[in-house]
C-alpha cells in the first residue's frame, strides 16, 4: 500500500508527457544527416563517437563545450587490474559487493575483463598516467580489496582522458563535433525508431539532425540536487529525453552522495577525492573526535553510502553543518604531488592543507540508475543507445564501487561504437521522416522564472530525496513537483534554461516515485521507515516507462 499525504498540492496531476515542440514538417528548420549522432562529449560520449567512426559519419553535439563534462571535471581515477599480483577475480567480486545484489554478473565481468586492454589503449595514445618508476601508479580506494586505481596528474585524471579523447576525435575526418547545442528531443518515427534529435544551436536556433543511429552520452544529474560536486551542464535532460521517448529507465532511486566535498558556506562545492582517505586521511568531527571507526569496521574506507550516512549523523550528533578531514599527518609532500587540484582550491579559501582541517559534508556525485541498455548499450527503443552515466547497464547495481565509473563509460563507450559502426545503414532512410506530434499549446502566463523553481526543486530534492528518505516526504515531493510541473511543463521556450527546468521536474519526479516504491534500504537508498534490506520483496530492479499523464 502506497503512503498518502495531504496537501495543497493534492489536486494537481501529473502533466501531459511534452514530446516535439515544432512541426518538424513544416517550420523550415535548418537540417543535418549523418549515420551516427552522439549527444555527449564526456568520457563514453567520445569513445563511442572514436569507435563508430572506424566505418560511419558521425556528428557528435556537446551541451556546451567539449571540455563541459562530468568526465573532465573528474578527480578520482579510473579502477582496473593493472598489476600481476591483482585478479579480474577480486575485481568483479569487489564490484558485486558493493551493488548489494543488484549487479549484472555478465555486465561485471564484461567492464573489468575489457578494462586493462582498453587503458592500455589510452596510454599508446599518450594518456599521462602516473608512474612510479616504470610501473603506473596505482592507489585503494574504499570498498576495493587491492590498489587498482590509476591516476593522471593526480587529482586531474578526467581532464586527462578527455583531452587524450578530445585529441583522437580531433584527429578523424569522419567526426563532425558541434559545440553549444542543446538537444531539445529525441525524433522517433511512426514504428517509434529514433531517428535523431531535435535541439537548438546557439549559432542557428532550432535545428534538427537526423540519424540513422543516436547514441545518449549525456552524463548525470546532479545539479538537481542543492549540494553538488557536478557542474552546471548535469541537468538530466538524456534521461528526461529517453523517457519521453518511451525507452525503460531502471534503478532511478539509486543516487550516490560523495562523502566529501569542500563545504565553504556560500561557496560551489568541490570534490575532495577519496583517495585521500586511500593515502590515510582521517575523519574527524567539530570537536577533533574520530569518529568513522564507531560507524564500520572499514572505518574510512567503508562504502561511499555507508560513509556519507555517518557524516550526517555525527553532524546531527555535534549540531554542525560540517565534519573534517584531516591530512596533516600525510607527507606534504606527497600530498603536493598526489593532490594538487585539491590543494589550489583549499589554498584558494585560506586552507593549508599541512597544518589546517579541511571542512567537509556529502554532496550528490553520481546516478547509479538511469536509460537500461542491454550488452550492445541498446536500449528498448530502436536505433537509440545509450552509454556512460545517463545509462544503467546493470554494472553498479545499488551502489558503484569507485572509479568503476570512468571504466564503464570507456567500455560501453566502446561497445556502442562498435554496434553501430558493424550496423547496417540506409543513408536515404535518415532523412525527413513522419515524426510522430506532440504539439504543445503555449502558456497565457506571460513571465516564468525557471530559476527559483530550479532553486526551490533542488532544495526540495535534497531535502526529501537525498541520502535518508522517508515515505511521507518522498509523497510530498511528488506533489510539490507535480505543483510545479502546471506552471512549467505547458511551455514552449527560447533558451536550454527553460528545457533544463522541464527535464529536471521530470526527473525528480520520477526519482521519487521509484524511491518511493523501494521500501527497503539497500546500497545508496536508504529508508528511515524501511531500514532493514528485504531480499524476498526487492531483490529486483525497478523500471519507469513513459511517465502517465494523469
């Protein structure tokens, strides 16, 4: 029985799904064709345009610019076995640990079997790994049971990888890269095949780019959420987009809150990588305790969840909005080398590192769910793929054991590429097909400020879908953004702003929902109301088809 709250939000369904915006038959609008689309250009976004580009055209479109990625932004490695005395074995079983029975064994042993082959691809293509001697570097990390992370540059590895990405995309005539386009929707036609997009170019206003395959590398979320270590661009529209379209989508109660980010009042908040607490950083609370060992045996190097969750409850324990790690027993040295992102960016707030603690608190990192693909990266509607974060492949299950994440991206990336540079193609068949309408009546209310509602859904997000959740809050998220959805939903506008709004109550909305449905707690989803893991009931994955429209 579902959970019921009054409220003055009661009396307001759930909108209408938006489909196209246009007549795509009729409005003019400025047209492209190509064999491939990739809408990304993170991590699995180019490896995926690399591989399909071996035997297709391909056009990849970036949200902003092709640095503009959760991928480029990221600190933390990339997990693979790296070194003799390592297994694929311990790997997989490490990775099945951590996702709390809801990973996909044949997923598993797919990404970490193809790992090591496919880093050793990025370094003949001069990927800047860090060595010790002639060895690469490799570091722990919770949850994993041997040092297996590779790092670049120390804390910079995603900028690595994308600028060594970036650089062979550059490098092939048969991509085409499009910066500052906004993919507006996915085109699909009248037997409900995907057929391209259609989106708004900052140099050309609406456009429309037909495909004979669209891949979906459009990244994570988190900017749903108030506290963040994601940038501006991680709004969810690949996800929004997908369910409109009708593809499932799977595991959407499952987002993972990194334990430790910089928390400055006022302040974007940075990630502090969790290799520190590899290296020996300690956590400590407002009044210098330790306190981590109390919480798990693992002590700092328990699972993220298990970490974030303790954060929390020792600030309510202390009355803090912050907890601290504490480095300074670390060589500064070491430290200097290892971390230097993360030491400018304390340097920068007046924070030195070798004699001050860092202030901390958990921020949302990472969609564990999100457009379910099959071992191809196909998704349940034709001609449309998915890959990277904005996919769920089955490899994380309840929980992603870290830096898995950049390897999924690499691998499924590649396994994307490669089914459509081996699918076949009818360059005829691409162009101006009947698209199914949806038209959209435009709202009489004349103004619309999308930013306060983008500012009220993410404190509510954090509040009511955050790292505890409870029944009658997950309830009352719903209708509020329902509330929301009237005002916003029945509107047609101008600038990625406004789709950004849409995409993002749509989301929510269906996060909630499926949060809502899991009453257990198990990996990154945990239930005040339902704390204990139910195996007879939810040892299962929970799909979102097509949102109802009432």
């Amino acid at each position: 029985m579902v959970d019921t709250v009054p409220s003055q939000y009661s009396k307001y369904p759930q909108p209408p799904v938006r489909r196209y915006l246009v007549n795509v038959d009729s409005a003019g609008i400025p047209q492209l064709a190509t064999q491939c689309l990739v809408v990304g250009g993170g991590i699995a976004g180019l490896r995926a345009a690399i591989e399909a580009s071996s035997t297709r055209k391909v056009i990849l479109v970036c949200k902003g610019s092709i640095e503009d990625s959760n991928t480029y932004n990221a600190q933390g490695g990339i997990a693979s076995v790296l070194d003799p005395t390592d297994s694929f074995e311990a790997h997989i079983n490490d990775t099945i640990k951590a996702g709390c029975g809801l990973c996909d064994q044949h997923v598993v042993e797919l990404v970490v079997r193809q790992g090591p082959q496919l880093i050793r691809e990025l370094l003949s293509w001069g990927a800047p790994f860090d060595r010790s001697a002639q060895d690469l570097h490799l570091s722990l990390e919770g949850g994993h049971s041997y040092p297996r992370i590779a790092h670049a540059y120390g804390d910079r590895t995603g900028t690595a990888i994308a600028q060594t990405l970036i650089a062979q995309v550059q490098q092939r005539p048969n991509i085409r890269v499009i910066e500052q386009f906004f993919a507006i929707d996915l085109l699909t036609d009248q037997e409900g095949r995907c057929v391209g997009v259609i989106g708004l170019d900052k140099h050309h206003g609406l456009q429309i780019i037909w495909a004979n395959y669209t891949i979906l590398a459009t990244g994570g979320l988190g900017r749903i959420y108030r506290e963040t270590t994601n940038p501006p661009v991680a709004t969810g529209d690949g996800l929004a987009m997908a369910s409109r379209a009708g593809a499932v989508l799977q595991d959407l109660e499952f987002v993972q809150f990194h334990p430790t980010t910089l928390y400055i009042a006022g302040a974007s908040r940075a990630l502090i990588t969790e290799v520190l607490r590899g290296e020996g950083a300690i956590l400590v609370d407002v009044k210098g305790r330790r306190f981590m060992p109390d919480y798990h045996p693992a002590a700092e190097l328990a699972p993220r969840d298990v970490v974030s969750r303790a954060i929390l409850a020792q600030m309510r324990k202390t009355d803090a909005t912050h907890v601290y790690l504490d480095i300074r027993h670390i060589d500064k040295g070491l430290v200097a080398r290892r971390f230097p992102m993360i030491c400018e960016v304390c340097e920068s707030f007046g924070i030195d590192v070798s004699r001050d603690l860092i202030p901390v608190r958990p921020s949302a990192h990472y969609m564990i769910g999100g457009v379910k693909t099959d071992l191809d990266a196909q998704t349940s509607v034709p001609g449309l793929l998915a890959c990277g974060e904005v996919a769920c492949t089955g490899l994380h299950g309840a929980n992603r054991l870290g830096s898995n994440s950049l390897l999924e991206g690499l691998v499924f990336g590649r396994l994307a590429g490669a089914f459509v540079s081996n699918a076949p193609v009818n360059n005829a068949a691409v162009f101006r097909h009947p698209v199914i309408q949806y038209q959209v009546p435009r709202s009489d209310r004349s103004k619309l400020d999308t930013t306060d509602v983008r500012n009220s859904l993410r404190a509510l997000m954090w509040r009511n879908v955050g790292i505890s959740r409870t029944g009658k809050r997950l309830n009352e998220a719903m209708e509020i953004i329902r509330f929301w959805q009237r005002y916003v939903m029945d509107k047609v506008f101008d600038d990625p702003e406004g789709w950004e709004c849409q995409n993002m109550l749509t989301v929510a909305f269906l996060m909630a929902r499926s949060a809502l449905i899991r009453k257990e707690s198990r990996g990154v989803h945990f239930r005040t109301d339902h704390p204990a893991c139910d195996d007879r009931r939810f040892l299962r994955h929970i799909e979102v088809i097509r949102p109802a429209s009432n």
